[in-house]
C-alpha cells in the first residue's frame, strides 16, 4: 500500500462524509494507473468494512459503448455495494445527502451461489442467478463537477452512491433478458428506454466479466449478493422534487423520491 493509494482514499471517504468534492484525482497525479485506482478503492472498501459496513454485492459501469467511448476505454469498470446503500422500493432520498446525484435503471441478480473466476462464462451466471429484480442505481462523483476519466471513477468506487431494489423476484428461465425491456420515468414523464442487450449484448456477460477481473484481486462474487450489471440508458440528473420510476415490464418496477 502505497502513501498516494492512502491519501487519496482518505480524500474520497472525506469528501463521501463531507459532500465536498475532490479535484480529479487524473489531474494531480497524470501517473496514476488503473490497477493503482483499484487500489484506492479496495483501500476505502476495506475501511468501511472496519467500520462495521458489510458489502451486499458488487456493480459493473461502463458496459455500453457510448459510456466506453466518452471515457475512452474498452472495458467495464466495477464497485462495491454495502447495506447502508440499500434504499427499498417506493422510499425517498434527502437530495442534499449526495453530491451530484444521476440515476441509472439496471436489472439487478441475487446469486444462488458463489461465483469464482477465471473462465467464468455468462451461462455460468445463468446457472447461478437466484433471481432478478428490478433496480435503480444513484450515482454520484466524489469528484468535482463529474470531471472523471476511467482512473478517477474507478477509484471512487465506480460513482456508485445508492441503489433501490425493486419487490418482484423473477427467476429466469422464461425470460430473455437480452431483450427484456425498460422504460424510465422522472415526474411521469419519459425520459429513457433501453434492454437488456445495452449491458455487453447480455446482463449475465457483464457479471461474468465481473467474476473474471475479481479473480485479479482474489475477490469472489458470492450467494447472495446483489450484482448490478450495468445500466441500460445514459445516467440521468436528478433534482429535489423527483420521483423516478423504472419499469422493466414483466420483471416489474422500481421507484424512488428525492427529497
């Protein structure tokens, strides 16, 4: 562990507490590697572990080839998930308990077992899906004005903030989630759709690519967890007053209020 991976983890778990962003972590330090930026975030992941957080699961970011294009790289990113980012269904959020919040429809797993790299296929997380429900993911950069490249987010947990699980349980084997479709809603009104095919062609290809990079870092996907594949739309702002909605057809809704 390194004195940069340190400080730079205390500046983002600050700025996390205090909700005043960092400057990009890229403009200080051009040097800074993605392996070092997983290191940041590994190092503020085991921090809030220590301070009796418990990880719930995992999310992948950037699946979508506009999202790899705008930040210029050619594969996904991830971050944690812990309980005191769990939100239920239909509950409101104080805006100003985030930075700079957006919001991204995402059709969650919950595992029926562990999932270990290498060589992990996405038929694999098929046979290993418990089921899907429907979620919304909050985002938010630590990082002033979202003026992020892939080092900075994937250091600051992949922007992950928040995420809303829906109530319905659907298991797969009649659902095709590739085309499994989703409309989002922000005041009633349509602001984005999307399917499933938006996260790598397939949700189950994104948390087997998941699986495969953790084996990097001798982390596993475990039974349980709630795994966020990737969001099918563009990441949408929010201001108080919202209510988002994202309704995933047959795999059911999922709501949240900004307060």
């Amino acid at each position: 562990m390194t004195v940069k991976t340190i400080d730079f983890a205390n500046e983002l778990l600050e700025a996390e507490e205090t909700r005043k962003p960092v400057d990009p972590l890229t403009s200080r330090d051009p040097g800074l590697t993605v392996e070092d930026a997983y290191g940041i975030q590994l190092e503020i992941a085991k921090r809030k572990v220590e301070q009796g957080k418990t990880i719930i699961g995992k999310k992948v970011g950037l699946t979508s080839v506009a999202m790899q294009k705008m930040l210029n790289v050619d594969e996904p990113d991830y971050g944690h998930l812990f309980d005191d980012m769990r939100i239920e269904n239909n509950a409101s959020i104080k805006i100003d308990s985030l930075i700079s919040p957006k919001v991204e429809a995402e059709i969650g797993f919950v595992l029926a077992e562990d999932l270990v790299g290498p060589n992990i296929t996405y038929i694999d997380v098929l046979m290993a899906t418990k089921y899907v429900v429907p979620t919304i993911e909050i985002i938010d950069s630590r990082v002033a004005d979202w003026n992020i490249k892939l080092i900075d987010t994937v250091a600051d947990n992949g922007s992950s903030a928040k995420v809303v699980v829906g109530d319905k349980q659907t298991t797969i084997e009649n659902v095709d989630l590739r085309t499994n479709s989703m409309v989002l809603f922000s005041n009633d009104e349509l602001i984005a759709t999307g399917a499933g095919a938006a996260a790598l062609g397939h949700p189950a290809h994104a948390i087997a690519w998941l699986a495969n990079k953790l084996h990097d870092y001798g982390i596993t996907l475990k039974k349980d967890e709630l795994i966020l594949p990737g969001a099918l739309s563009g990441a949408v702002a929010v201001s108080a007053g919202d209510t988002i909605k994202a309704d995933f057809g047959a795999l059911g809704s999922v709501s949240v209020h900004f307060e």
